[in-house]
C-alpha cells in the first residue's frame, strides 16, 4: 500500500557547503490495515522521515509509492489530490492548531479546501460527524485551542486529519506531549479508529513500550537509517542490533525480578549528522563492535526469517548473549 524506496534527505548549512545527513537511504513498506512502528532515539530522523513521507520535505532522493502512484513525482492539483489519502498528525496539538480559530472552523477549513461536502450546511454536518468519531461533543466547535486540554487538542488534531477518509495516517509522536492517563485515553481511541476505519498507521515513537502496544511491525533507526525491523515480537523481544537491545534495555522494568541488569542502555552521543563516521554510524558508541564494523557500512539484511538487521556482529552469529 505504502512504499518507501532510499530516501535520502540533506538539509544545507548555512554559510557552508556542509551538509546535515537526515535519512540516509530509508526502505519500508507498509500493508493495508497494517500499524508499523518506528522507534528511535530524539536526532535519529523519524520526524524527517515522516515529513518526506507526506510530502511536507521533497527528498533528496528516493521515493515514496501510495498504492501505485509515485508521490515523490507529483505537483500542485494532482498532489493536493493524492494527500487525501495519507495524513498526518503532529507531536504538539497546540502548535498545529491555528490559535485565533475555532474547532469547527479549522475542520471546516479542511473540508472545504478539499471541496468536500456540498454546502456549507454539509460541512457543518461533517464537524459533527469528525468531533463524535474522536469522542468530543458538539459543543468543542465553538472552542478555542487554548480552551481545550491537551487530550482534547490531539483529539482535534486526529479528527482534522480523518476529515478527508484518508487511508494512512503518519503518526508523529502523537502522545509524547500528554499526561499519562491522557495518554491510554488517545491510545486507546487509535486502536479504535483503526479497526473502524480500516486505517494503516505509521505510528512514530522513542517510547519502545507505546511502540509495542500497537504496532504489528518495529522499524528501528538510527542515524538516518533503518538498522533493524521485523514483527514486533521478534525485534522487542529478541533484537540482533545492538541499538535496539540498548533501547530495549532503557526501559523501566517495575519487577527487579524480570529486569535483565547485564543488558546496557545506550551510551555516549549521537554522532555529528555533518560529518557522519566510517563504517557503521553506531560503532562509536557499541558495546561489541570489530574492526569491520569501523571499516565497512553494514547493509539491512535477512538473519532470522522476517526479521531483518543491519549489523556485521548480527550477520556473523557472534552477538553475545546478553543480547
């Protein structure tokens, strides 16, 4: 349904002819009905990539496929055309709302840009229709976003991306800015909408626990690019990449029992996205990497079945057990 093929992303420095490495070469694919969840540390360049996806950033180069037609190779009408069927929704609810207008208004807007409904009575219609499906009453058209909580601004911005039926929705760390308890409440409404509407998410996350609650596959970046993916079980459970059994190991076990006290979290920093490192980007900061692995860039490749990984370590069967 969704194809991504090496998408490469530079962003100029000013005053300089550097360059920042934001993807280096992105593959993914994406089925109908399908949540696949990409999970990575803050700099590693899931925004980006979910930017080039919808084509808010033209990438470098690549491409990126939505049931046959190339958007990467559209303009203007025919885009905006294509764009019904994949949205977005963003981090922050309260930066992506325009504050000086209404609920009703910024849906209304939506519908109308993209000629939906025949009269302005049918549109009004619709706000209703969008508020109810995300659980809001009637009465959130009248608000302002500063007279909202932040569960129900997100609510809001999920109903403006459901506006036009798209079939994808790129979720873009949809509930890293609420409290907890707002965070089940909105996790729970896109586990919803997804078997109502029979959507397909990319769900965008560094947290690795919200990533395994929804998500049928795990893509795992760093440094621009993919270094692991496979069925969620697999790449969480039993991951081969370093990185990922590094982030597997951040997360907070409440039972010391369960906890693995040899698996280490990520060290050390992300390397300079101007003057990337040879070799393996993460071999600066591994805790089992060879001379291979400073020499040569290891590619994504099959080690179990389906679960693929891009690390000479993995590729040799030498990781150690702690991993």
């Amino acid at each position: 349904m969704l194809e991504a093929t090496d998408l490469v992303k530079r962003f100029p420095v000013r005053d300089s002819d550097a360059v920042v490495h934001a993807l280096n070469g992105v593959s993914l694919t994406l089925d109908a009905g399908e949540t696949l969840g990409i999970v990575g540390e803050s700099g590693c360049g899931k925004s980006t990539l979910a930017k080039v996806l919808v084509r808010l950033e033209d990438p470098t180069s690549g491409r990126v496929v939505l049931d046959g037609v190339d958007l990467t190779a559209l303009r203007g009408r025919k885009l905006r055309e294509q764009r019904r069927r994949i949205q977005m929704v963003f981090q922050d609810p309260y930066s992506s709302l325009d504050p000086r207008q209404s609920v009703g208004g910024a849906l209304e807007e939506v519908l109308a840009v993209h000629r939906i409904g025949a009269t302005a009575r049918d549109r009004t219609r619709r706000v209703g229709e969008l508020l109810d499906l995300v659980g809001l009453s009637q009465a959130f058209a009248q608000r302002l976003p500063h007279e909202m909580s932040g569960g129900q601004r997100q609510r809001v911005g999920i109903a403006r991306a459901l506006a036009v039926a798209p079939r994808v929705l790129l979720l873009d760390e949809p509930v890293s800015a609420l409290d907890v308890s707002v965070r089940a409440e909105v996790m729970n409404l896109l586990v919803h909408l997804r078997a109502e509407l029979q959507l397909a998410y990319v769900f965008i996350s560094h947290d690795v626990a919200m990533v395994r609650q929804i998500s049928d596959r795990v893509a795992v970046m760093y440094f621009g690019r993919v270094v692991e993916d496979g069925g969620w079980k697999d790449v969480l459970d039993h991951p081969l990449h370093p990185y990922t059994a590094g982030l597997r190991g951040a997360v907070p076990v409440p039972d010391p029992t369960l906890a693995q006290p040899l698996a280490a979290t990520v060290v050390g920093e992300v390397p300079n996205p101007v003057s990337p490192p040879s070799g393996c980007p993460f071999h600066p900061r591994c805790p089992v990497a060879e001379d291979v692995c400073r020499a040569d860039l290891p590619l994504l490749g099959e080690i179990r079945p389906g679960h693929r990984a891009a690390c000479h370590v993995a590729a040799a069967a030498s990781l150690p057990a702690i991993l």
